[in-house]
C-alpha cells in the first residue's frame, strides 16, 4: 500500500522537487549575494555595536538593493503558493478515484477502505512537511542577511520562516482532500478549498496575528516623525532590530518584541494544524461511515 | 483436436449442438472409434461457453454409448458408425424420399414441408395420449 | 470441472432478506438467494433493477441496509479484509490506472492483496502478447479488459463478479474475454457471477440465473431447473389463469387462443391433464424475457406473488 500510495503521488513528488529546486536556485543566487554585499559593507560590525543607527547610509544602501522582492505582486504571489501547492496535491487524492470510476478498482482489493486512505494520508502529509520545511529552510537561509537589519516578525517575512508555511500547505491539503470526498470532482475541490483557506490565510495575519498575545508599550525619546523612520525601518522605534512596532502615539510605542517570533509561529502554525487534522480526520470518518 | 462450433441464434440449447456435432462427425468419418475428444477447459475456452454445459454433453455422448471417459485421460470415441443404414432404415428413407417428390411437385415450398411434418407430428403425438 | 451437486458443495453466496436503502428509495429489497460453488451466474434485469446494488454489496463495496450477506462464508461481521479477499472483481468499463505501466498495475495487485498470484498474471499477458511495460493508456478497449481480468483472477478469490464485461467491446474483444474467464472457471471451479443486460448472450455462459427488476428478484435458481419447471402452454382464449396449473408468469392473448408461461413442478405432464391444450418447454431467453416483461411488484407482499416464490423441489433457491 506504501508502494501504491508513492506510485500515485510519484508525479506530484516530481512536480514539488521541481518547485523547490527552481527556489533553491534563486535563493542561492540572491543569497550569496546578499552575502557578499554584507560583508563588504562591513554591517556585521555596524550592527553588533549600534543595532544599525550609525551607519544609516550602508542599511539604507543594502536594503534598497535587496529590498525589492518586497513588492506587493510578488508577495500576491508567494501568498498564495503555499495554498496552490497544498490544494493541487490534496483535491485530486479522493476526487480523482471517484471522477474516473477507479475507486472501485482500489477499494474493492483486500485493503478496506480506511486503511488505503490513512497509508495516503500518512505518506503524503510527510511528504508536504518535508517540502514544507526544505522551503522554509531555503527562504531562511537565504534571507538570512536581511533578517539581520529587518528582523523576522514583519508579516511578509513570518509567513516564510519558522513553522507557518509547512502549517499553511498542509491546512490546504486538508481542506482539499475533505472537498474532494464531499464534490467528488478534482478541480472544484481545489477551488471549493482555496476561498475558505486564502480567507483563513488573510483573517488570521491581518486580524489576529498582531495580537496573538497583548503588545507592550514603551515610552520613546521621539515621535512618529522623528522615531528614526517609524515602522519597518531599521532599526525599530523601540531601538531594537527585530521588534515588530504595531502604532506610535504621540511618544508611546505599542509593539510586539523580537524574541515573541516563535511564540507566535507556535500560535499560528498550531491553529493551520488543528484545521489541518479536523479536516482530515472528518475525511477519513466520512470515508469510513459510507462504507458502513 | 477435434474442434466444436457454435451457433448462437439457432435456438437450440448449446449441449445439444455439441452431442449433434458428435454425431454427425461420426457418421460422416471424421471421427473415429479411439479418438480422443477435447478436455472440457478445452471447448469451455474455445467456444467461451460454461464448462458445465461440456460436461453435459459428454455425459449425453456416454449415456448413448457414443464416448467414454477414462480417469485421468480425458473422453474418447467408443462407438463405430456403420456408413450403411440398417435395412428398416433403408425402406424409410426410400419412402420418405418418394414423398418429399411428391410434395415438391405438389407446389410445397420448404417451409410448408417443414410445417406439414411438424403439424403431423403434433398430431400424432396427441392421439397417442388421449 | 465444475460440478453443480449443490448438496455437497459450499454455498458461494447467500443472502437472506438483503436490502438496501438509498434515502426513500430501495435500490433492493428482501432479497433471499443461495448460490451454489461452481455456478456460472446470469444476473439479469433493466438498467437500474439493482444488480450494481446487488453486487457492490457483494464485493464490500456497499453496505446494506438490512438483511444478511455471505460470500464463502465470509459474513457482514467478519473483517473487512476477509470480506474482500473472497471477490475478485471486474467492473464495468474496466477502470484502471492510466498512467500505470502493466507491470505496475500488477504491481498495485501485490501491494493490495497476500493472495495474489503473480506468475499467473505475468503468464495471461505473455500469452495475450500484452508488453508488461506497456502504459494502460496505450492499450486498446481489449488488453485493458485482458488486464482487469487478469487483476481480478490474479488476486485468486473463488468468487469472480464480472459487471456488464463486454458490453465496451468490440465483437472479437468480446469472445477473446469471455474465453478467459470459462477457461479458467474450468480449470479451477471458480465461482463466476455476470450482471448483464444482454439477454441473448448469456445461455451459453451461465447455469444459474437471477433475475432481478425493480430492485426485486424475480427468478432465481439453476437453469437446467427451471427450464424444467416451466411450460409454454397455448390454450383457448377463454381460458381463466385461474384454470391454468400452475403459477401463469406471462400471458399472451390472440383472437381465439393464448400462450402461457406457467410454472409448475417439474415434469408435471400438462398436456395428458388438458388433451385440448399444447404445451412446450420454454427456451433460455424466453424464460427470462417473460420475467422481465413482468410488472415489477411494489414492496408491498400480495398473494400471488408468494404463489410464485413456491420452489420446486430440486430449486435451492427461493423466489419471490
């Protein structure tokens, strides 16, 4: 059944290698050049001493050039990719056995139905945290020297370390699979599963994330205008690379620190995974009570 | 191998035709005292029909004393065909001829001939029984 | 060979009372059969009478309603993996991977099943001259039938359950897959049941018939029996059914006579009852076309039908 479940995934497997290579290229280019131009720019040094305040015009240099990847069509794009890759693998695994008729080919060999699904379940699921983390661990690496000047709590950034994107590809997995038994059809599944996972997606970072646990407050020699840059420049308001800075008033800053990042991956990942496993594990009750 | 046919639409039930075909092969030469015939997986798979029905003719063919099975050989030819009819035979198919003439030149067509016997036959079967 | 001496030999089916529900509408209902090993089964009736229902069921595929089901044995209680071990199954369209090659549709068989054989399906290919490496999307309509059955045969169950086989196939495709499945039901007393709604070819595969309209079973039993426990009788037209010996299944009126199909024991000698009458013994297909052409019976029991159910005595099997 291990055989039978890698044997049909063994394009898709191809597919997503395909995917992270093609990322992992990229990241090495950028990546190795990003690292060039940091040493030569001596910010390593710069930093340790100042968190970056003395030497603005080498930040400002590194970050105009690499900074660009910051724009809002590819990030549009890198959104959604966790999802796309997660329904694409996910809305055909049942769907396409019923669409083609062969469901009566694979549940009428002597392995019950619950059992073909879980060994599926069980090797593909892996198989996307192993994507998952290879990702993760490309986009970190690579990201590396920028995550010196710019921290990792920023939302464009948090969304691609730590444990969310794994989090994020399996919750669309999960939602495509169920789809997939309850419309019994492949591409309306994908599609039946990627609105409530992108909408999820956008709830979760834009209403919750920032308040996952209560900001703190500071009280700073400067105001919104004169605070160095304000929000999302280095370093911070609160003179710390790394805190996330959610609003200046007046000289209060409300923010949420650095060292909050994995707390928070904890937080959002757990709450993708918790989705992940009732929506799987409603299939596989589903699956199991129509046989019965 | 001797080898079967069948005929689908004749409407006449499958075993028969073979045990006809038996028969008719016999009196016709083309099978002789010894042979041996084919294994039913054999026919079953030739043919495509149920072994069953193999089985039956065979069966059929032993009870006329037409073949016989021996234990792990498979069925075999047993009886020999005399080409000549016995004499009985003989004058029948002589009068039977003189009256299929007769019929022809009567004006009745195949099928009217056919249908005459048949009727007769019929009819004869119900005096029998009252 | 196959040897139908029902007495003796296990039972490959049995079903007792086995129905199925789908929302308001019984796909089956009480259904009651007892097939024996070795039987080549007919199982006949119009689109949507529930021969898929009968046979999913059968296989595992579906879980009844109500009712019992056993396959060799294997009751609904028994495991699951018991259950489906005892079936091998061909469905209709013949449903395979294909991207797969041969071989790893095969390959799919050994992973899925402890019984399968894999010579045997190695061997069926190289005689069919079907390449192992070849991908099912190459094949014709007639090596992806080859390669359904020999899935279904490799996996070694006694019980073979073949939906609609043939009817995607050419003519030769046909004959070259029915071959098959006899040849191999000879060599080794597989138990084969057919739904089928081709009428006219099913007298030479099968020895046993279920006819089965509006999710009922009208007929059940081996054919040699029940061939021999109907009569067509033609008789005047005035005639009552109610004078008719017998239970009259189909009646055909003309100006001054009638034909009847009558069931009644075997061998009772109508035509010495009834000098006036003509009897006949009723053909294959005619048997099942008059069962057919019955209205099919609401849920609801009546009199005439359990009039009907009256098995002979030879019959294993009851129906109503």
């Amino acid at each position: 059944m291990i055989w039978v479940s890698w044997r049909q995934h063994r394009g898709q497997a191809i597919s997503c290698l395909a995917v992270l290579a093609a990322l992992a290229v990229y990241a090495i280019l950028l990546g190795t050049s990003m690292r060039t131009a940091f040493g030569h720019d001596a910010l390593t040094a710069c930093l340790a001493h100042s968190q970056g305040t003395v030497c603005p015009a080498a930040v400002h240099a590194f970050t105009d050039r690499f900074g660009s990847e910051v724009n809002i069509a590819f990030w549009s794009v890198t959104l959604i990719v966790p999802g796309l890759i997660g329904v694409l693998v996910g809305g055909s695994l049942i769907a396409r056995e019923l669409e083609y008729g062969t469901w009566r080919l694979a549940w009428s060999q002597t392995v019950p139905r619950a059992r073909w699904l879980a060994v599926k379940l069980a090797l593909v699921t892996g198989g996307l945290i192993v994507l998952g983390a290879a990702m993760t661990a490309v986009i970190t690496w690579y990201r590396a020297p920028m995550d010196r000047l710019t921290g990792h709590l920023e939302h464009n950034i948090f969304d691609f370390e730590g444990l969310v994107l794994t989090a994020y590809i399996l919750c669309a997995f999960g939602f495509a699979v169920l789809a997939g038994l309850l419309l019994r059809r492949s591409i309306p599944a994908m599609v039946a599963a990627f609105i409530p996972w992108l909408a999820i997606r956008l709830v979760i970072e834009f209403v919750f994330r920032d308040h996952f646990l209560a900001p703190l407050t500071a009280t700073v020699n400067c105001t919104q205008e004169t605070c160095g840059e304000g929000i999302g420049f280095v370093p911070q308001a609160t003179g710390r690379i790394g805190d996330l800075v959610l609003s200046i008033q007046g000289n209060v800053v409300t923010y949420q620190p650095a060292d909050r990042f994995w707390t928070f991956q904890f937080i959002e990942a757990g709450i993708f995974v918790a989705l992940t496993a009732a929506a799987l594990g409603a299939t596989i009750w589903l699956l199991h009570r129509r046989a019965a | 191998m001797f080898r079967f046919r069948l005929d689908g639409s004749s409407g006449v039930p499958p075993y028969l035709q073979l045990v006809h075909q038996v028969r008719q092969s016999l009196l016709l030469g083309y099978l002789r005292e010894g042979d041996r015939l084919p294994t039913v997986k054999d026919v079953a798979g030739d043919l495509a029909i149920n072994p069953n029905t193999v089985v039956k003719a065979y069966r059929q063919l032993e009870h006329e004393g037409l073949a016989g099975g021996r234990p792990g050989q498979g069925t075999f030819i047993t009886a020999t065909s005399s080409p000549a009819l016995p004499e009985a035979q003989q004058a029948l198919r002589e009068s039977l001829e003189e009256w299929l003439r007769a019929a022809e030149e009567a004006g009745l067509s195949s099928e009217e001939i056919t249908a005459l016997i048949a009727v007769a036959r019929h009819d004869l079967k119900k005096e029998k029984v009252s | 060979m196959t040897q139908n001496d029902a007495g003796d030999s296990p039972l490959a089916l049995r079903t007792d009372h086995l129905g199925r529900r789908y929302g308001r509408v019984w796909g089956l209902r009480d259904c009651t059969l007892e097939v024996p090993a070795g039987a080549i089964v007919g199982l006949v009736g119009p689109n949507g009478a529930g021969k898929t229902t009968l046979l999913e069921m059968i296989i595992g595929l579906l879980q009844p309603t109500e009712g019992q089901l056993s396959v060799f044995g294997e009751t609904l209680h028994a495991p699951m993996t018991a259950r489906l071990a005892r079936v091998g199954y061909v469905a209709q369209d013949h449903p395979l991977y294909r991207d797969f090659s041969v071989a790893d549709m095969f390959h799919l068989g050994r992973s899925m099943n402890p019984s399968w054989d894999q010579e045997l399906a190695q061997a069926r290919m190289e005689a069919l001259d079907i390449p192992l490496k070849r991908k099912v999307k190459a094949l014709s309509g007639g090596q992806r039938a080859q390669v359904s059955l020999s899935m279904a045969l490799a996996k070694r169950a006694p019980l073979l359950v073949l939906d609609e086989p043939v009817s995607s196939l050419d003519p030769v495709a046909r004959l070259e897959f029915m071959r098959e499945v006899m040849a191999t039901a000879a060599e080794s007393g597989l138990t084969v049941l057919i739904a089928s709604h081709v009428v006219s070819e099913l007298e030479r595969f099968c020895d046993w018939l279920i006819v089965l309209t509006g999710g009922q079973v009208q007929l059940a039993g081996s054919a040699d029996d029940l061939i021999a426990e109907h009569q067509v009788l033609t008789v005047p037209r005035a005639t009552l059914d109610a004078d008719l010996p017998g239970f009259p299944v189909h009646r055909t009126d003309s100006d001054r006579h009638s034909t009847v199909l009558v069931r009644t024991e075997q061998g009772r000698p109508v035509a010495r009852e009834h000098p006036g009458w003509q009897a006949d013994p009723v053909g294959f297909e005619q048997l099942i076309m008059a069962y057919l052409q019955r209205p099919s019976r609401s849920a609801a029991k009546d009199d005439t039908a359990q009039a009907a159910a009256r098995p002979g005595p030879s019959t294993k099997a009851v129906s109503r």
